[in-house]
C-alpha cells in the first residue's frame, strides 16, 4: 500500500522556500528553516511529498494532511524539528494529530 493508514504521503510547509537576495547574509528567516525542516523530513521519511505554498506576511504554517499543525503567528516562532517528525509519525500510525506548540525562536543573533 505504499504508506500507512490515515496518511496521504503529503506535508505543506510555507511559504516556499525562494532565494535570497545575493547581497543578503541574513541567517534567520524561512528559506533556511524551511530547508533545514525539508530535510529532516525528508532523511526520517522519504515517501512523504513536501509542498509549499505562498503564506501571508510573517505566516509559516504546516499542515500534515490538510490539517493545520503548527502556525509561526500563533506560536511566534519556528517548530522544532523532533516535534515535526513526532506530529508525522502519530500520522503514519493513524493516531489524531495535535497542533505543536513548542517553537523556537525565529532568529538568534550570537
């Protein structure tokens, strides 16, 4: 069956991933936390499509399935990476799944 109950094989993150401007060494914002979360995904669960889609400004949401997990403007910030592959997982093995409320910040500056 390719993939397991209660799971279509499809993840939204967004906004899309676009480049940055070549003059930019900006280290925070979407495009590197999208790729770092595509990634993660993509290593645990290589049969899960990633789509991504335009957001409003300062939006990040992920749905798994159509259902809304994690929102950046009700959190206020990013969501951890093991938290994104838990919400997956409960997913996969057809258990509900929960918004993620745990978020890190979007930028830290050392």
């Amino acid at each position: 069956m390719g993939v397991e109950q209660g799971v279509t094989g499809r993840l939204c993150l967004g906004p899309p991933p676009h480049p940055l401007p070549p003059t930019s060494s900006e280290p925070c914002g979407f495009e590197p936390t999208y790729q770092e979360l595509a990634s993660a995904v993509r290593e645990e669960y290589p049969d899960i499509e990633i789509e991504s889609r335009l957001g409003g400004t300062g939006a990040f949401e992920i749905e798994i399935n159509g259902q809304l997990v994690f929102s950046k403007l009700e959190n206020g910030g990013f969501p951890y990476e093991k938290d994104l592959i838990e919400a997956i997982r409960r997913a996969r093995n057809g258990e509900p799944l929960e918004k993620i409320t745990n978020s890190r910040p979007p930028c830290t500056i050392l």
